[in-house]
C-alpha cells in the first residue's frame, strides 16, 4: 500500500478530524479500500481509531502527536510526528538537506539503527523513536561533546518524569542497573570546508512499555515500564528533552555537564572489554570525553569505540 495513504490518513487523523474515507479516496484518487487498509494497519500499530457515521476518529490515550509535544515544550521547534518509518535519523537527514530544523518522533521503525552498524530494535508504540535536527555553532572537536551531552539531558528527563537511577555506560548508552534502556546515535554532515558542521541528527531511542526483546537482548535490555513500572507520556518525554537540548552550544562550550557525566557514569573505577578485544581499568573521564584506560600498566585515552563492563561490583 502506498505510504503516501497512511501518512496522510494519519496527519488527518492526528489533527483532531473526523476524516470520512468516501472524500479522502476522492481527494488522493485513490480506491475506498486502500482507505481501508490503511486504517487497518494504523490499527495494528495500536492506534484506537473509531468508525463513526461521520468518518474515522483517533481516540487519544498514549498517541504520539505533535500538537501534544507542543503543548509539554517551552521550545518553539517544529514536530513531524509519523506512524512509521525506517529511521527516524533517515527522515531527519532529509528534511534536514532541505533546510528544515525540528523533530522528527515515529511509533515504530522498519530499520532503527545503533553505533556500529547495530539495528536498533523499534517496535510500535513500545518506545520512543526521535531525532533532533540541530544547527549547531561548534568546531569539530567540540561536536564529539553532542553525543555525551544528549546523554545527560535525556538521563535527566527520565528521572525527572519516572525517578529511577539513570547511569550513563560510555560512551552513549543510559542504563538502569545492569540494564540498557536507551541509545544515542549523531549523525552529522559537514561543511565543505570540513571544518563546521552543516546540520547535526540526534537520534534517541528510549524502551518505554513492556517489550518482547529478542533473544540476544532479552538479559541486556530493559525499559522504564519494565524497570521502573511507570507509565511515561511520550509526547511529554519528547518536549523535555527538546527543551533540555535548546541550550547545546553554550552547555559544550562551557563543558560544565562533565561533571554530571562523570557522576552518572557506570565505567569508572571498574575492568571493561574494550572494542572486544582487551581488558583494561577505566581511571575516568576526560573534559573531551574520552576515557582513561590501565591496560598492562599503561595509561591511555581513547575517544571512540565501545567498552562493556566485565566485573560488576554493584
Ligand atoms: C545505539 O544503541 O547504538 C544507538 C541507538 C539509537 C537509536 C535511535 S532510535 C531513533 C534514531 N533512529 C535510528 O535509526 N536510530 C536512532
């Protein structure tokens, strides 16, 4: 079926209208049961949607939607809100390509992706999928602080709406105990001169209800339902991150939310894998970022790649 339907059904339908399926075959030319399908897949994604003599009408509950966003955030930022898509950071670059600022929030992904060329498991309305669009005024070197920063503002968030303890595991991911519940990734492109960035994509993702995670995730994973049994408002969670990332550019100049990166870090002080391949003792975190390492009594930084913790002490 073309998404073109749905997207459009869904717009409609988000906005508050009664949208009959006789006029909305009429206005796209398309037949009443490609109307019909596609109020039956919006359905199996979760959405409530009642048939009255009038048309089809979403009845609220936990919908994502980007007049409710509005409502929550200080911010005045444009939301794009879908049912699905492959990835929220693919629609963020395009829009963004075409000089649009915002965020970009979907019920579910076909293609979610992590660091690493991970997928990022994105089912319906189980979690929050959101990218930021940013114009950011930062050198280069300073932009390797977004990542780390957005780790900080979205672990404040969660707190701030369901309590818990939010760690944050090196370099972008937020954990509830031994648990992961979220994950960051920043996409970026950069100015021809390649010394500034044209745009920056912060994708979040955040587990939110009780999820089926496959197998290979089921001990690693967890959500805030699951963790914290708390029911969390996405559009709520979506506008108070927003918010918390409007002051970015001062925050990384500054670098004053290190210290809090660094209190919320569950790596210091203990052995990680580093990039699968060697053990080492995390002795901290640098203003940049980086991670401080004792490996065969040698200390050294390293900037990227990825550590997982190997003895527990918690
Ligand atoms: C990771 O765990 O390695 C990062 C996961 C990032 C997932 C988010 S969900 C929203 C955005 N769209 C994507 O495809 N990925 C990010």
């Amino acid at each position: 079926m073309s998404m073109k339907v749905k997207e459009i059904l869904f717009k409609q339908l988000l906005s508050g209208e009664v949208v009959s399926g006789a006029e909305l075959s009429k206005q796209l030319n398309v037949s009443r049961n490609a109307v019909w399908k596609a109020i039956s897949e919006l359905t199996k994604s979760g959405y409530n949607i009642e048939s009255t003599p009038k048309g089809y009408k979403l009845i609220a509950g936990n919908v994502l939607s980007g007049i409710e966003i509005a409502k929550y955030m200080k911010a005045d930022i444009s939301a794009y809100v879908f049912d699905e898509l492959t990835s929220t950071n693919d629609k963020a670059s395009e829009l963004a390509k075409n000089g649009e600022r915002g965020i970009v929030v979907s019920n579910m992904q076909t293609s979610g992706r992590g660091r690493l060329g991970r997928e990022f498991y994105s089912p319906s309305t189980s979690g929050l999928y959101m990218s930021l669009i940013l114009g950011v005024d930062l050198s280069l070197n300073q932009g390797q602080l977004i990542t780390a920063y957005t780790a900080v503002v979205v672990a404040n968030a969660i707190e701030k709406l369901c309590g818990g303890k939010i760690d944050i595991k090196w370099v972008n991911d937020l954990f509830i105990g031994s648990k992961k519940l979220c994950g960051i990734l920043t996409e970026a492109s950069i100015g021809l001169e390649g010394n500034s960035f044209d745009y920056v994509i912060v994708g979040i993702g955040i587990n939110i209800d009780n999820l089926t995670f496959p197998d290979e995730l089921v001990s690693k994973c967890t959500s805030i339902k699951m963790a914290l049994n708390k029911e969390v408002n996405r559009n709520e969670l979506v506008a108070l991150i927003a918010d918390g990332m409007q002051n970015i550019n001062e925050e990384i100049k500054q670098s004053n939310f290190i210290d809090e990166y660094r209190r919320r870090s569950n790596v210091i002080g203990k052995m990680v894998l580093v990039n699968g391949s060697y053990s080492a003792k995390v002795l901290g975190i640098t203003e940049n970022c980086a991670i401080i390492l004792e490996h065969d009594g040698q200390i050294k930084e390293i900037n990227g790649g990825e550590v997982s913790i190997l003895i527990n002490e918690n």
